[in-house]
C-alpha cells in the first residue's frame, strides 16, 4: 500500500493502486482541477481512509460523486455509483506510485493552450474579456484576455491540490472581477493563499507570500489566447508521466 493525504493533512489513506494512471481532460476536471487530473482505479476494499476530518463530496453528475479535502480544495477521488471501486488522485501520493501511464480519456476536450503531446499549439485568438467559473457555477469572474504566457508547476503543493499538476497565468488581482463569489482560501505555511470554491473546490488562484497573484488555467473557457511556455519545479514531479512538448522544464523554480 502507498500513503496518501491532501495538502493540509485533514485527510489522509492508504491505498493499493493498479498498474497504470488515467489522465483525464474532461472539462468537469479541468474545472476542479484546474489544469488536468490524473487518477488511478482503486477497488473500494483496497482503500483505507485512515483520516477524514476534511473529507468532502461533490455530486457534479447523476451517477458519480468527487472526493475533496474542505479545508485545503485538494482534488483526492472520483467514484462512479455503480461501481466497486474509487480513482484515487496520482498526485495525492506520498512518494513514488509504480504506475505507468495510461490511455488518456476525453481528449477532445483538452484546453486550447496546450497539447496532450507534443508542443503547443499555435497561440489562440481570445475575445478581449475572459470568463471563468468554477465547475458548480457558485464561482464567476471576468478579466481581459487574452490568457497570454501559462506556467505548469509540479511542485508538491501544486500536485497535491491539483491531483495531478497545474497551470497558471499571472494577472494583477486587481485586473478580476467578481459575479458571483463563494470562497475559501488555505493559507500555507509559506504565507500564501489558494482560493477554490467552498462547494466543488475547484482551484480557481493563488496568491504568493509576496502579493504576487496567479489563476488557474483550467478555470477560463475557450477560447483563452493562452500559451503553456515553461514547467516548473519539476524535480517534484510524478513517476507516472513524462514531458513530451519540449518546453523548458526547470527543477525549481523558473529563472528570473
């Protein structure tokens, strides 16, 4: 069995993952994820949770429900009502998982600044206001477009949250403006703030110790202007996947 937990430790499990991970770029996911989501297919007898004072549940559909820590946003499982088993988040996994990768699901709808392989693609034409949303609709804010430069981090927090990695954009805090609002922010030891939704925890920003402020990628709808450039600290990345786009890929963080 691997071990396993959210970002702030509320939750926390044992399990005992099969042979490969599932990549998934649903839009659902790419909502609550805020980039991409991978998991793998656990059986419910082979998945201890050993601590759930965080545990949550959102029913996004009419036959599957999506397991996430209240207190932090980190997106840990996704279950299906018919079936005796749970995918379990690959980037809640506390140190190597074996895994290989697998078949990559809903490709169709992959956002539209980056590839599933291969570079980029070509810089998107946007409108000039982007709109964003969590994966309830409790969430909704405007900002100009486009989208512009989108940093992939592959750090520990970022994995945890994520359940895979994420995808960000810096934009002034000042440039959001808010429709509808339902917010919790988990502030980390560092001294910065992720915001996601209360209800859905999908990952909507991030705010650095410094003022510093970044949004998450998934969480705008095409057509963003976007363009996935660089990865960073991908000394912290998962076992399970490769890089394959030939962006610059730094072990820390990018070089200013």
């Amino acid at each position: 069995m691997i071990h396993g937990s959210c970002l702030c430790g509320a939750v926390t499990f044992d399990a005992t993952p099969t042979a490969h991970a599932v990549t998934c770029y649903c839009t659902q996911c790419r909502k609550q994820s805020g980039h991409i989501y991978a998991a793998t297919p656990t059986p419910l007898e082979n998945l201890h949770i050993t601590k759930d004072n965080g545990l949550s549940w959102f029913r996004a559909s009419t036959f599957a429900k999506r397991g996430f820590c209240r207190h932090c946003g980190s997106f840990l499982f996704w279950q299906h009502d018919d079936e005796k088993r749970v995918f379990v988040s690959c980037g809640a996994f506390d140190g190597p998982t074996g895994l290989l990768p697998g078949d990559p699901l809903c490709s169709e709808d992959a956002g539209d600044y980056y590839s599933i392989s291969g570079p980029p693609p070509q810089l998107s034409s946007a409108p000039e206001t982007l709109q964003a949303s969590c994966l309830c609709g409790k969430n909704h804010f405007t900002l100009p477009g486009p989208m512009g430069a989108v940093t992939a981090c592959h750090c520990t927090q970022c994995r945890k949250t994520s359940g895979h990695f994420s995808a960000s954009f810096d934009r002034p805090e000042s440039d959001l403006h808010w429709h509808a609002r339902h917010i919790t922010e988990h502030a980390t030891q560092a001294g910065s703030q992720r915001g996601f939704c209360t209800t859905c925890a999908s990952s909507l920003y991030f705010r650095a110790a410094d003022g510093s402020f970044s949004v998450e990628a998934g969480c705008i709808d095409a057509p963003t202007g976007g363009h996935l450039t660089t990865h960073i600290f991908t000394a912290d990345k998962g076992d399970y996947y490769t890089l394959t786009d030939g962006l610059p890929a730094h072990p820390g963080a990018e070089p200013s």
